[in-house]
C-alpha cells in the first residue's frame, strides 16, 4: 500500500513541513530506512541515526535540522507512529474461505467472509462471527462463541463454553479455558475439584503467545475490554481483568485475583491469590504481591513495597558489607570500653 504523506498527516493530525505529495510505502527504523518509508524520532539518543537516515519522511514532535526530508509535526510521535503503522501494515493473511482440511461441525454456526486455514477443529454448537480468521492447528471446542473480526494464530486453545468478543487477537500458541488448578486433600491425596466455569474475554482484548487463561472454577474468568497481554503470561481462575490494562511477559496471577482497569503488571510479577488490585496501579517487574495494592498505588520488590521504600532498601541492601563492617567494629570498640571501666 502507498499513501501520498498529506493523507498520513491528516491520520494522525499532523501538519507536514515540505513535499506533502510524497507517496509512502513502508514504515521503518531509522538506520533500515530508505526511500519511501517513513520513520519516528522521539529520543535524542538517536541523533546519529537520525542525521544518517535515508527515509523519506520522520514524525516528529518539532521541526528538526538534522533531517533534511518532508517531516510531520505531531504532539506525540509515538503514538502516531503506532497510527502509521497501522495504516501501512500488511494485512492479516487470510485462507480463501473454509478450507476442505479443517473439521467443522455441521452443527456450528459460520458468519460470513469466515477464514478456516487447513487443520483447524471448530465443535458442535460452537460460533464464528463475521471476518474471523482461524489459522492452522486451532482448536476451537463445543459451544464457544467467537465475535467478529478475531484473529486466532496457530496453535491456539478454546476449549468449552468459552466466549470470545469482536476485534480479538490471540497468538499463537495460547490456551482459553483449561482448568483451573484447584484440588482439595482426602489424607495426602490431593482430589480434583472439577473446573466447571468459564471464560470471557471481551472486544479488542490481544492475548501474547503461550499465554494460559484458566477456565473458573465456577462463575467466569473475565478480561474486559482493551486488555493487553505480553507473551508467557498465566492468569489462573476466576480472575477478573479490568479494561485497558496490560499485563508484561512471565507474570504469574493466582486464583481469584482482581485487577483494576489501568492497572500496568510489569514483567515476571507473582501475585498470589484473592488480592484486590486497584485502579492505575503499578507493580514494577520481578515483585512478588502478597497483599492488595490501593488503586493509583505505584509497588517494587519482594513482598511488593512502596516504589520509593523499595528504591530506598535497595540501595541499603548495596551497602549491607559495608554497614556490617561499621557494625562489628563499633561492637569491638564498645567491647574494650566496658572492659576498661569493669578494670576501674
């Protein structure tokens, strides 16, 4: 696809500084570009690339000198570049129709302009909605419903009774609704409580690769709208996700977990189970959160603290040597004085 650059400005509300009829194709780096892609700058420390560019054009927040080409000026260049490139991606591949190698239950429903690549398994009861896309290797179960306009990539996992919303993108490789890990003890023999809930995941919701989303033990495992998911992340039953929050690689959410809206979950987080997490709140990577979080509340470390407290107590842990040190030579020196005093 090519767009001449007035049009792209006017996506993103941009004005352009030069040749507006320069036709676009591609959007890239600084240091791959060349003729006829456009390209971002939003960080100093990209000065050097930015003067070497052979791009056509750059999104910037202000006129630049080192760029010589057609620039368009917007108050954020992130986030239009994230518009360009929408713009100017290739579409997702689709399979011409129902493919004659994909076993789709005569008792499922199909809306139209339906992709089902070779390989896929759609069962009895189950519902595709329109422009939906099912690559290989897909495994779609009884009486699951599937919205319009969904991408699901190779190798994906939607076992029963599991709802799917419009404009939803699962990676590959990502399992909806396997059971819970809930058992009980009989002596010291762990029983199985059967995991006879659900899963719902609602409109524009994308789900990384190998993500595992545990069907509820009873009720439902909800993520609402715009949630974002990384890749390697599970989300164990009955959890609820709030809308528009993202969710960073290897983090883990035990059962019964609810998450705000807003909320950033940064990466190889632990959040055991039962806990409220509230509205905007930040939990920085690696924490492990053994208590709830108030909504706006920014937290760090292990067991999750304060984001200040824990920058503090990181730096003292740094100087935990040397305060020994200080330490043992006070007790030796207190030592000597007492000694000398019982001598009087």
């Amino acid at each position: 696809m090519e767009l001449p650059l007035k049009e792209i400005a006017g996506a993103v509300g941009g004005k352009v500084l030069g040749d507006d009829t320069l036709m676009i194709s591609g959007v890239n780096s600084l240091d791959d570009a060349g003729p006829g892609d456009i390209c971002f700058f939003a960080d100093r420390r990209y000065k050097t690339s930015l003067a070497k560019t052979k791009a056509t054009a750059l999104i910037v927040a202000e006129e630049n000198s080192l760029f010589k080409g057609s620039q368009v000026i917007v108050s954020d260049p992130n986030l239009a570049y994230a518009r360009v490139a929408g713009l100017l991606a290739p579409p997702v591949p689709r399979y011409p129709g129902i493919s004659k190698r994909a076993f789709v239950h005569k008792k499922s429903r199909i809306g139209e302009n339906v992709s089902i690549y070779p390989m896929v398994h759609v069962g009895k009861d189950s519902v595709i909605g329109d422009d939906t896309v099912l690559f290989p290797g897909v495994f779609v179960g009884e009486r699951v419903v599937i919205g319009k306009r969904t991408v699901v990539y190779p190798n994906v996992s939607i076992l029963q009774d599991c709802v799917i919303g419009n404009d939803v993108i699962l990676h590959a490789g990502t399992v909806i609704g396997g059971d819970g890990f809930g058992f009980t003890r009989e002596g010291s023999v762990p029983v199985k409580i059967p995991q006879i809930g659900t899963v719902q995941i609602d409109d524009e919701v994308e789900i990384g690769s190998n993500n595992c989303i545990d069907r509820a033990t009873l009720g439902k495992t909800w993520i609402k709208r715009r949630v974002k998911t990384d890749n390697l992340v599970q989300i164990a039953h009955n959890v609820i996700i709030g809308e528009n929050t993202v969710i960073v690689a290897q983090a883990g959410i035990s059962g019964s977990v609810s998450v705000g809206s807003n909320v950033v979950i940064g990466g190889q987080v632990g959040i055991i189970d039962h806990l409220d997490i509230g509205d905007r709140a930040m939990i920085g990577s690696q924490s492990g959160v053994a208590k709830s979080v108030p909504a706006g509340e920014i937290v760090s470390g292990y067991p999750a603290m304060p984001h200040r407290l824990f920058l503090r107590t990181s730096g003292l842990i740094m100087r935990l040597p040397q305060l020994n040190k200080r330490l043992r030579h006070l007790e030796s020196r207190l030592e000597e004085m007492e000694k000398r005093l019982r001598e009087k």
